[in-house]
C-alpha cells in the first residue's frame, strides 16, 4: 500500500547491540514485509574488498569495486537470518568475521562507496514493495520518505552484554573488555563519520530497548506500524 509521499516501508536504525537486526527481522515477519540488512551489505563489500586484497587506503579502487559488486539478499521464512549472497557466493557467516568487523570502517566512510550502497538499497526496496530496511542512515538518507521510522538504543553495559553473548554463542573466543572496545569504537566511526552517520531522523520514535525483551520491542513497533 504506497501512500502519497510516502515509501511502504519501515526504517530502524541504531547503534550495534541496540537489538536491531533481531527485532527487524521479526517486525519483518510479522507485518509479511522484506527484511533489509544494510550492515550485511556493507559487510559484503569489506569482504570482497579484502578477498581482492586492495589497500583499505585506496579509496578509488574501493569506489570502484562497489560500484561493480553483486550483492543480494536472500530473505529467510519465520524470521530466521538472511542469506547474503556476494557474487553468486554464500557469504553469510563469512562476513560476521572480526576481521571484517574490524576493517568494515575504512570502506563505510566513503562517500563514493555510500552512494552506491545507497542507490542499491533504494532500488531493493522499490522492487520488493514492503520492507523493513535496517542500519545507520535508513531514516535519515536512505528511505527518507520511510512510512514508519524507529530509532532503537540501549545503554552502553547492556548493548556489551548482547554483543558478548552473540559472539560466545557462535563460539568465537573473546573477553567482555574486547566487546566493549570494539562497541566503543564503533560509536565513535559510526556517529563521527562525515557521510551518513547513524543519527536518529527527526521524525523517528526512539526506542530504549534497555530493561525490554524483544518481543516487547516487536509488538510496539508492529502496533505502532500498523496504527498509521
Ligand atoms: O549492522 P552491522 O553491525 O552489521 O553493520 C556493520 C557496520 O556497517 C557498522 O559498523 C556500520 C556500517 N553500516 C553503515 O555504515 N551504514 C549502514 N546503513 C549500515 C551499517
């Protein structure tokens, strides 16, 4: 259902550990739209980048190869993770890698490389009718004219706690004080950013999903979606 001036489609944004792609992917699931990973997309692209060995300085071939990668997202049924295909390639544990956690900086700060990712994800969420895109810039750049736009954080300690226990869960070996490095720095690239930093919209709700279970946080996003 298109309304006038308006894109069918739900904006979340947020920092990491705020609970986003979980939440997404089930208000996805539940409102029967197309789940959007912009992180996993600009995660793809580190990948390739580092796969080619180009020099993470080297801001035209990086530009370059954005504009010439093929990424595409595989939606799952019931709210289970996305398939990211880069290349033709299932990439999608691949690009959850530390090494790619670490270098994804240095390729999501370009401006010629936003531009691209940008155009990409408007053109997904053109083609799939309703969807619910997550990341940084989605309500702020990417899908402006977004229907609903949620803004999800939480606080510093709890977002660790998350962090920790999805990495250990995966069996990856790391200290809570290495988490709470890496989220700081993270905050710091993604909020200081000259291009699209994440930043909450003007007109999006800010969620505190700190003392909240994700299902509280599914049901008053839906609510509130389907109250428009
Ligand atoms: O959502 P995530 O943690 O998988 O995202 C990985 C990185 O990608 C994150 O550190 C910032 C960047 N990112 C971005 O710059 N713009 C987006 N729209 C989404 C993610």
């Amino acid at each position: 259902m298109a309304l006038l001036g308006q894109i069918d489609a739900v904006a979340i944004d947020g920092p990491a550990g705020s609970g986003k792609s979980t939440v997404s992917r089930l208000v996805a699931d539940k409102l029967g739209y197309v789940y959007i990973d912009t992180g996993a997309m600009y995660r793809a692209l580190t990948l390739k980048v580092m796969r080619k060995n180009i020099c993470l300085g080297d801001e035209a071939a990086i530009v370059d190869l954005s504009g010439n990668v093929d990424i595409q997202l595989i939606p799952a049924r019931s709210g289970g993770p996305i398939r990211v295909i880069l290349d033709g390639e299932d990439v999608t544990e691949e690009i959850r890698a530390m090494g790619v956690t670490v270098n994804i900086k240095h390729v999501c700060k370009l401006a010629g490389v936003r531009e691209n990712m940008v155009r990409m994800q408007r053109e997904m969420a053109s083609r799939m009718g309703g969807t619910v895109m997550e990341g940084r810039d989605v309500g702020t750049v990417v899908l402006k004219g977004a229907r609903s736009k949620f803004y999800l954080d939480a606080s510093f300690d709890e977002r660790v706690e998350r962090r920790l226990a999805e990495l250990r869960a995966k069996g990856q070996p790391i200290t809570r004080a290495e988490v709470a490095d890496d989220l700081k720095q993270r905050d710091h690239t993604d909020k200081t950013r000259e291009v699209g930093p994440l930043k909450k919209a003007d007109d999006a709700e800010l969620l505190d999903t700190t003392d909240l279970t994700i299902d509280q946080v599914v049901d008053m996003i839906v609510l509130k979606v389907k109250g428009k």
